[in-house]
C-alpha cells in the first residue's frame, strides 16, 4: 500500500487488465491543468445532449439529470474537461492551415 507521499511523488493511479487484477492509469495532475481537449464536434454534441437532458428533467423532476445536463452543457461551452484531462485525452485537432 502506498503512504500519501508516494501518491504526491507518483503523481498517478494506474488502472489496466491484468491476470493479477485491474490497475488505472489517471494523472491527477493533468486534471487541474486548465487545456482546451473538447473539439468542436462534440462541444455541439455535449450542449445538445445536456439542453436535453435539462428540459426532460424539468418535466420528470429528475435531480440527476439536470445536474448531468449542466454538467455537459458547462464542459461543452469551455471546452475542458477535466476527466479527459486527467486520462490525457483530447478531441480537439489543431487546424494550421497557413497558406
């Protein structure tokens, strides 16, 4: 078992399938690093899906879809998401087109 200094020096938490078990590879300290990594495509997709999710949970009185609704709409208008950060993942392109 790690102490909380080994977790601060790792700077991680691994997680893959292994015969052994399941280990997670999540840098928490990606996470808290403000980059744009949503692309517009789904900046379009998250506010449409979380639009939706906010107007049906007004009519079903559904507390867990409006907050997953805001949540989507709020991630879709910055374009960071902080989970995809933390796996290091990004959908945004670079379009460099200098003529």
């Amino acid at each position: 078992m790690l102490t909380g200094e080994q977790w601060r020096k790792l700077g991680r938490l691994t997680i893959t399938t292994t015969p052994e078990g399941l280990k997670m590879n999540f840098d928490y300290k990606r996470m808290i690093k403000f980059e744009y990594n949503i692309g517009d495509k789904e900046k379009n997709q998250r506010m449409a899906i979380g639009a939706a999710l906010v107007f049906i949970s007004i009519f079903t009185a559904k507390i867990i879809l409006l907050l997953v609704g805001l949540v989507l709409i709020a991630t879709g208008y910055s374009g960071w998401c902080p989970i995809f950060s933390g796996f290091n993942k990004n959908t945004k392109t670079s379009n460099n087109t200098n003529s």
